[in-house]
C-alpha cells in the first residue's frame, strides 16, 4: 500500500500535477466580498449607521433598525442622523448641539471613540445605554452603538460591593489613625525616636488608606447615580484662579513656580486674562477636577521646575490647560491614564506614590458636565493636561444668575 504521508519520491511514484487554479474574475471578486459584508452587517449585535458627507442616512443593519425602533431600514434611508439618532448623557442629563459628541464628530469630520450614552429610542423613548463610535470614511461617516446594559449592570455590581466596602474600611482606618496620631503626640505619649519613625510611617500609610477609601467612595456615588452634577453659572477664568491660588504654598515649599494665565514658560511673566469666559459647572466636580491636576502637575515636576495654567475661550468650548516641567508621561502609559486603578510602572511614579483613581475621578466628572479631557506629554521633559467644556455667552450667565438668585431669595423666604 502507497504510504501517503511519505515525503519520499519513490521510483513506482508518478506525481500527477495539479490542476491550473482557474482565476476569479475581478469584478465577482468584488461581488463576493460586497455580500460577505452585508451578511456579516446584517448579523452582527452592534447597530451601523452610514450616512454620506452631509449626514444623511444611506444605510442602516438590523440591529440598529431594532435599537432605533424605526421598524424598517427604509424609514431610516434618507433621514438625517440627528433624527434617528437622539443621545443623551449616561446620567440622564440632555445634550445641547453644541456640546453633543456625536454631533461634532459628524460636524467637524473627526472620529469618535467609544462615548458612553443613552440612545432614546424612536416613539417609545426607551433609554438604551449604548458605546457609541463614529469613523470618517471617503464619502461620508460610519456611526456604531453597541448595546452596553449588561456591562454596566456588572459594573453596578462591582461598584455596590466596593462602596460598601469602601464604606465599612473607613472606619477602623479612621480608628488605626487616631491612635497613631495619639502615639506621636508628644503630650499624650512618649516614645523613642527609633520608634517614632516606625510610627509615622504607620501614620502615612493609614493616611493613604483612609484618601484610597474616600477615593473609592466619591468614584462609586457618581457610577452609580447616587450624585449627579448640580449646574451653577460661573466665570471660568476667575474660579480656576482661585482654586490655583489654593496650591501656592504646596508649590513654594517644593521650589516650583506656579503661573496662572501663561500657557508657556515664555509667557510666564504675562499674568493679564481680560476675557471673561462663562460656563455651566457643578462647582465641586470642577474644584475636584482642578485640585486633582494640579497637586499632580506639583508632585511629577521635580523642584525647581514649573507649572502654568491657563483658562481660554476656544469657539463654543472653555478650554483649560495645566502644563508642567514635570518627568512626562511614555506614550504607551498615556493611552491609559484615565482607566481607573492605572499606574505608569517606572521608578519615578513608584517613588511618588497614589492610588490610580485620581484621573479616573477627573474624566467621570468632566464627562458628567458633558465635557473632555485629555493629555500631551514628552517623556522627561513635561505634560499637559486639557479640560474642554461647554462655553455659554455672556448673556446667558446673566439670565441663570438671575434665576439663581431668584431660587436663594424664594428659599430664604421659605425658611423664615
């Protein structure tokens, strides 16, 4: 019998040659590949819209006629995208034109990666939670929503179970730094100084435990709606300012200068913003957000080095930068910064410490005020760190002051 895994040519084998492959026409080729891809669109689980230059809908798969509840991708085709596809803010907040992530990526023909919302679906208005993407492609855009409702009611599991036990940590932590605080206290303990160092290095750890708890807490309360933003009406220039001026002494002590009103060591000297730039705030996300980035633009800059912040109108956007001379940012870490629990692994950040909530914290709070933030950084010499928010005119923060000061007067005649 002819073994037919033998590689050996024997004498008694002839090899048949084999049969000339017969070539595919190009153009079936393409007809080919055109229907594997209207199969795999029509069976996929992810909504895709495709719409051309002016956003109007050329095609819609199954799956996003389902999650739209328009009923037949021909009452779909032709509609423009705003239309079908109506989002609002993950917490329920509606978006403006203006400050719509899906409407300036279509707008200024830029991708979309990933935006976390709630698609209010057709007559129903059902709130779909949804991951939302667009992609500018040669003729027009290519928008997909993936349905993340089983995700997030994982999330909500794991966030429950951290929250309570965020909740029931903080309070022998709390014990544990008091008695430590006791023990170093000259009138209340007396110890030696070999020991002394044992115990504020205790007293530093419990101290970290107690920020990380706290930390965890203030993260859990917004992911799980238990706080949402609450909008005042406020100049943006003035109140970064002032929040910038809360961390003078902790730069000085460290010998670093810290310039507000400059986006450059060049313009350090230039102190002078005229230009009153309105917004729309929760005042304690923002305060949150701002003492964030800047104790950590002080803490990875090295003495003598600086950071500059600076408030900017750019078109309808309040844009903020804070800028440091600091060890920079390798760009494989910064595609993950904002992820909660990431640390940069190297022996700088090592040294510095934290606890990898901080600009988790920072993103969940400027996208909870329908913003965004974002990084540039060249290792060892720096980092920026951007925060764009919605911009309102000056007009406009008249009416809502008044409107404020009409809700504290109606309040204070409430209490009386």
């Amino acid at each position: 019998m002819l073994n037919i895994f033998n590689k050996k040519k024997t004498s008694e084998t002839t090899e048949v040659p084999a049969p000339a492959a017969t070539p595919v026409p190009a153009q079936n080729q393409s007809q080919n590949q055109n229907q594997l891809a209207e199969v795999a669109l029509n069976n996929i689980n992810d909504g895709v819209v495709m719409t051309d230059q002016n956003g109007v809908i050329q095609f819609i798969n199954p799956a996003a006629v389902t999650m739209t509840d328009c009923k037949t991708p021909s009452n779909a085709v032709g509609l423009d995208y705003a239309l079908l596809l109506k989002i609002e803010t993950k917490e329920g907040r509606e978006l403006t034109p203006e400050e719509n992530p899906l409407i300036r990526a279509i707008q200024s023909n830029q991708p979309l990666e990933g935006y976390d919302c709630a698609l209010i679906s057709g007559a129903s208005m059902k709130r779909i939670p949804i991951s939302i993407t667009v992609l500018p492609v040669s003729g027009g855009h290519i928008i997909t929503f993936r349905n993340i409702e089983k995700e997030l009611a994982e999330e909500g599991e794991q966030t429950e179970f951290i929250s309570t036990a965020s909740h029931e940590m903080r309070t022998p932590v709390a014990t544990i730094d008091g008695y430590l605080a006791l023990c170093l206290n000259p009138q209340t303990a007396t110890v030696d100084e070999h020991a002394r160092g044992y115990l504020e290095s205790a007293k530093k750890a419990s101290e970290h435990l107690g920020k990380l708890f706290q930390d965890l807490l203030d993260v859990t309360k917004l992911d799980d709606g238990r706080i949402r933003p609450q909008f005042v009406p406020a100049e943006m220039v003035s109140f970064v300012k002032q929040v910038a001026a809360d961390h003078l002494e902790k730069a000085k002590a460290k010998n670093i200068t810290l310039s507000f009103g400059a986006t450059n060591p060049a313009a350090a000297d230039d102190h002078r913003l005229e230009q009153m730039i309105y917004g729309s705030i929760d005042v304690d996300f923002m305060r949150e957000i701002m003492d964030n980035l800047i104790d950590n633009a002080i803490k990875y800059t090295k003495e003598g080095g600086s950071v500059y912040i600076n408030v900017m109108g750019d078109g309808d956007r309040v844009l903020i930068n804070v800028t440091d001379t600091g060890i920079g940012i390798s760009g494989e870490d910064l595609a993950h910064i904002f992820q909660k629990f990431y640390r940069a692994d190297n022996s700088d950040t090592r040294e510095i410490g934290g606890n990898g909530l901080g600009l988790y914290l920072v993103k969940q709070r400027v996208e909870a005020m329908g913003g965004r933030v974002w990084a540039e950084s060249v290792f060892n010499e720096g980092t920026t760190f951007y925060v764009s928010l919605p911009r309102i005119s000056a007009e406009e923060y008249n009416k809502r002051m008044i409107a404020v000061e009409n809700a504290k007067m109606v309040n204070n005649q409430g209490g009386q």
